[in-house]
C-alpha cells in the first residue's frame, strides 16, 4: 500500500485508509462539503470531499476502514488529499496493523529504559511509588506502554507516551546534574508521573480520543489524583513529599492559561514544564517537517508552534 508518509503533490491514490474523523462544513458559497482525516501507521493527513453528490462517494462512518481514490496536493504547505470517490473497505482489503500509528522506537527497549531510570531513584518512598505503578502492575504498564500522549498535538501514537515521558526523564536528568540544588528524586519521579493522567484522559487505539474524564476534568488533574491514592496506600509516605510530587505535576504546564492548575513554585516543578515543554515542541516540529515530505519551502503557519516554520537550508 501506498504510507501517507510517502504521498507527495500530484500523487495519485487508491487504497485503504481508517477513517479518523469525518466533519461536514459548509464553503463561503454555500455549498456543503466533507473534511475526512485519514490514518495510517506513517501518520493522518487531512483530506477534503468537495462534491457529496457524486455517485462515487459511498457512506462510511469515523473508525471504519474506508477505500479511497484521489489526488495529493498542497495547503498551507501541507499535504492535503482531494477524495474522488470513497466507500467502506471490505474485509480482506486491510491488515489492522497498518493503520495504527507506533512510535519509531522500540518500545521494550524504551521500557528498560525507563525501569533503569526508576531504579536510579534514592528516596525509599518514591521508589516504592513509582515501582508499584511501572513495575508491579502489569496490566498499567501494558496499557502506558501502548497509549498516545496525544489526539493530535505531539507523540499521538502507539507508544508515544512512554517515548514522550522518557524523553522527559531524560532532560530532567540532564538538569539535576547540571543544577546540583534540584532534588533529583523528586524531578524524576514528577517526570515519570507528569503524563500519567493521559492513560484515562484518552481512550486506546484506534479512537484515541478524549473520554469524559478527560474533558470534564483533563490529565493534570486526573494524574495528580492517581498518584495521590496510591501514595495513601504507602505507609509513612512522608506528606510534604506527596504535596511537592503533586504539585509538580499540576504547574508542569507552567501557565494557567496553558492548563495548569498552579504555576511552578519549586525548581522542580520549573524544570519539568521546560523539560515536558522542550520535548513537546520540537516533537511538534519533527512531525511537521515529516508531515511536509519533500517541500523545502516555507510550510505555513504552525498554530501549535505559533510561527511560520519551515526545513533548515542543507549545506
């Protein structure tokens, strides 16, 4: 089959895609058309139904498996796909697994990673925390390990959150030995838990959408809930610890109006927005420099990155 990572302008393409999401809009001149986003293990790419009246566009609904005919083009330096015609594929015309979105990396091998960075951890008490989550209980490390960080911003893969916290720890790590003041501990362990709402804000693959938790209440908050029961479970768990973990996990946004509950009032917790913030952004700008394929121009407008971004001049 043919990747969306591979589509290139004035490609043409048949074959089948999961239908991620499916709006209908109306142009400035009346006329109503669909906006289809169209998945598959290389990425999504935003895809348009300008004439809903013509005998090759079936019916189909968001998550099913859609056959698909049409032109690659270019807007707002993006790769953007005009459907033909389209209907729901049959079974037998698709494999499942080529339609889910899996991070680059291997993930036992960034699980290892992540394990040996618990390890590395001195406190007894947050050890013990992170340990009960990351290596005691299988069925949450079977399900972090295999979630997105994501619906659409950075990391909204299989994968993505394990590769996104790990990352994180990673830059966490590098400040503490850089800033002998930082309580090591405590900003890994805040790095390993910063996301962990993620697991229950998103719904698994191949939805990955927000559930009701995650609208009504959102990551940060359901994160610091998680760890605050679990840390009830653990006796002696020293209290102005649980409330220092907790707050670096409400501020990790940095700004109210970016999310966080609080702003950073500890190192710690300062460290971490710049470590969760550095590593989102530049996946952001990894994902669109992909999403652009062999355009070297400018690519538009980044509302994410707010700027316009473009490839760096090879020499």
């Amino acid at each position: 089959m043919k990747y969306i990572e591979q589509f290139r302008e004035g490609m043409r393409v048949s074959d089948v895609y999961l239908c991620k999401t499916k709006q209908h809009a109306v142009t400035k001149n009346g006329k109503e058309y669909a906006s289809v986003v169209l998945q598959d293990k290389t990425g999504t790419i935003d895809s348009k139904i300008w004439d809903l009246s013509s005998p090759g566009i079936g019916s189909f609904e968001p998550l099913q498996y859609v056959y698909v005919d049409g032109d690659v083009t270019v807007f707002q330096g993006s790769n953007q796909l005009n459907i033909k015609r389209i209907r729901r594929a049959d079974e037998g015309e698709y494999r499942e697994s080529d339609y889910l979105p899996v991070s680059s990396r291997d993930i036992t091998d960034m699980y290892r990673e992540l394990t040996e960075l618990i390890k590395s951890v001195g406190n007894p008490y947050l050890k013990q925390l992170a340990s009960s989550f990351f290596i005691e209980d299988r069925e949450f490390v079977k399900k972090f390990c295999f979630h997105s960080a994501a619906k659409s911003v950075h990391h909204g893969f299989v994968g993505g959150l394990l590769e996104h916290t790990l990352s994180v720890m990673k830059l966490c790590r590098y400040y503490a030995e850089a800033y002998p003041v930082i309580n090591r501990d405590l900003l890994l362990t805040a790095a390993l838990f910063h996301d962990i709402g993620k697991t229950r804000e998103l719904s698994a693959f191949p939805e990955n959408d927000y559930t009701d938790d995650g609208q009504l209440i959102g990551h940060i908050v359901i994160g610091a809930e998680m760890v605050g029961e679990r840390i009830r479970q653990i006796p002696g768990f020293p209290e102005k610890t649980a409330v220092e973990l907790k707050h670096c996990i409400l501020a990790h946004h940095g700004e109210l109006e970016y999310g966080s509950p609080k702003k950073p009032a500890l190192i710690e917790a300062l460290a971490l927005n710049f470590a969760d913030n550095t590593d989102a952004k530049l996946e952001t700008m990894l994902e669109i420099l992909k999403g652009a394929g062999d355009n070297s121009g400018w690519l538009g407008y980044s509302r994410l990155l707010e700027t316009n971004v473009r490839k760096t001049t090879e020499i």
